[in-house]
C-alpha cells in the first residue's frame, strides 16, 4: 500500500499542522509505502521571497524527520525534484471541468481573505491531484479541510480513466476525527493565517504564556466547570493518557480549581510531549549535509515511480 502526503513550506509549523497531519502521517508509515513530500511548488502560490522558500522547505524537512519521519522506511522528498508532476498537472488539466476548480472552498476563502487570485491558485487542485496520483497512492492522510482536494483528485482519476482506460489508481483521504480541526488559542481553527497557533519551535517561554493566554469562560474557580466545547481539555485531549483525561473531566465537574491550575497542568503535558522531537531538532540543525543526503535519497526513489507512472500516462492519451 501507497501512503501519500504533503505539507507545505510557507511558515512556521503548528501544533494542528502537527496533530492533523505529521502525527497521523508518520503513525502510518509502518502500513505501507509512505511518500510524504514538502510542496514547494504549491507554496509558491502564497510566497515570493526565494529565501523564505528555501529556509521553510529546509524547516519543513527538519520537522517532520525530527517528529519521527523515518528516512529507511519512507521517502522524504521536495515536490519540485520530481518535476515530472508538472507534466501530469498540466495532461490532467486538460480534463478537468472548470466547474470543479470554481467550487473547492480553499480557493474561494483565500480569495475572500484578501490573498490575489492568480492561475496558480486556482488550479492548485489540478498539481495537488498530479501528487498523489503519480505516486499511484492508495491513501491520503490529511487534515478534513484538505478532503475536498483528494476528493478533487479523485475525480480528475476518474474523468482520465473514462476517457483513457483504467490508467489511473482511485485514492482515498484518511482523516482522524479525533483531531480532523484542532482549536488555535482563540477556539477558531489553529491555523497560521489567523495568529491563534502554538508553533512547534515555539521556545518554552512563549509556548507558556500561549497556553496560559488559552480563551476561557468566566466561570468562577469553586463552580463545575463546562466540559463541553472547553479548549483547554481538547488540547489535553492530544496528548494525555485516558485516565489523564478522565481525572480533568471529573475535576472540571466538581469545581473548586481555577482554569490557571488547569492551564499548567496542560503546558506539563504539550510541552513534554514534545520533548523528543526538541532533542532531534537540534541533532539536524547541526548536520545539515544529514538533511540534504535524506532529501536527495528521497527524491530519487521517488521520482522513479513518477517516471513510470508518466509513462502510462504518455502512453495513454498518445504523447508517446
Ligand atoms: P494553515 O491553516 O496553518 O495554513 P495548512 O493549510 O498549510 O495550514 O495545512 C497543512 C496541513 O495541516 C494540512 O494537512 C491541514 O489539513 C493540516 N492542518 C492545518 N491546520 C490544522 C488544524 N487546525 N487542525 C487539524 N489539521 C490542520
Ligand atoms: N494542499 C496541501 C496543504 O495545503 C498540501 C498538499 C499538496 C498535499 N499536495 C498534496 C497533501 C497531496 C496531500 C496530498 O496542506
């Protein structure tokens, strides 16, 4: 089975991007064939400054291996040295109906938050779809916002393979419920367009007085406390045990312990949780030739499935 998944460069990772999409991705890596790619072409959508696009790419990479990508067992590679994915975006572009590009959501939310509405843009559907289907990909781990796009993807695979026999494999998206939207510290979706995020490289300080800065009711600290909707126990949820959870709850329904108490109790665990990654993060930041041997090795296995699923594709509609 062929795992895909890919994550953009353009910021600074957070802790939904991390919850949402690099935690389900690399649990899944011990199913299968895991492919999971930094998607620089897609990030030029939003950034313009070579610099940051470069720097991000390499953050990006460091993340995920430092969140516990393993390199023996899952190819980690930047979009653009597979170029080949241009190609297919541009053979599926041709028959993609305009209709369904005009109805994906993401397009049509940047557009309403002010972001310029290039070619690009609009039909980033189209190259989203060439990435997983020039990995002939079985499953997409992905955030629920992300759903529309493989669903995207999945009908170009079936508008190909009408056309031009079964050439192309069906895709299915995989999204956790238990975390298909984490909450950023306002209760809207963490997401780094709206400042509400804990990030990943967050320093302890900050990471602190983020959680400690968490949106609460202003239930008084002796009256039971709403567990429903409560912010502070949806993160905790992430990453304390059960009976962790249960022991909150139970306090929360009692009453008697302020929210600032409940606060500390889930700095202790985020912070903890990530204490490995901190560990490995820096290991990489000190042998930067480690990331880019990791990178290149990527590539190369991954652009040999490219290659050959390309050439059915060539083959098909009469390129070759
Ligand atoms: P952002 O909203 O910060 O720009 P992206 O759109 O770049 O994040 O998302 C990258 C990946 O992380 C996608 O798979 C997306 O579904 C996932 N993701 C982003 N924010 C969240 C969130 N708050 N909860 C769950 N998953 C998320
Ligand atoms: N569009 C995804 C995002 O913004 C990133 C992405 C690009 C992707 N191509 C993909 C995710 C293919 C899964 C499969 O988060």
């Amino acid at each position: 089975m062929r795992i895909l998944s890919g994550i953009q460069p353009s910021g600074r990772l957070h802790l939904g991007n991390y919850f949402g999409m690099m935690r389900p991705a690399i649990e899944l890596q011990e199913k299968g064939e895991a492919f999971y790619f930094i998607a620089d072409y897609h990030a030029l959508t939003s950034i313009q400054n070579p610099g940051d696009l470069r720097r991000f790419s390499r953050e990006v990479a460091m993340d995920l291996l430092a969140a516990g990508l393993d390199p023996g067992r899952s190819a980690l590679f930047r979009q653009s040295d597979v170029p080949e994915v241009t190609e297919l975006s541009w053979i599926l572009s041709t028959v993609t109906p305009m209709g369904l590009l005009q109805r994906c959501h993401s397009y049509k939310d940047k557009v309403a938050r002010g972001i310029s509405a290039s070619h690009g843009l609009f039909a980033y559907p189209v190259l989203m779809a060439a990435d997983i289907l020039i990995y002939d990909s079985d499953l997409v781990p992905v955030g629920r916002d992300q759903k529309q796009h493989v669903e995207v993807a999945r009908d170009i695979a079936i508008k190909f393979n009408e056309a031009y026999g079964e050439v192309l494999r069906m895709p299915e998206p995989e999204i956790r419920d238990e975390v298909a939207v984490v909450p950023g510290l306002d209760g809207q979706k963490m997401s780094k367009s709206y400042d509400n995020g804990i990030y990943l490289s967050e320093p302890e300080a900050s990471f602190r007085k983020k959680v400690m800065g968490i949106k609460t009711d202003s239930t008084p600290v002796e009256a039971p406390k709403a567990v429903e909707g409560s912010l502070i126990l949806q993160l905790y949820r992430l990453v304390a045990t059960e009976g962790e959870c249960r022991a909150m709850e139970a306090s929360f329904l009692a009453g008697g312990t302020g929210y600032g108490e409940y606060k500390k109790e889930l700095f202790r665990a985020l912070w903890g949780h990530f204490a490995e990654y901190r560990r490995r993060r820096a290991e990489l930041e000190a042998s930067p030739a480690r990331v880019d041997e990791v990178l290149a090795g990527g590539a190369a296995r991954a652009r040999s499935v490219a290659r050959a699923v390309l050439g059915r594709v060539r083959e098909a509609v009469g390129l070759c």
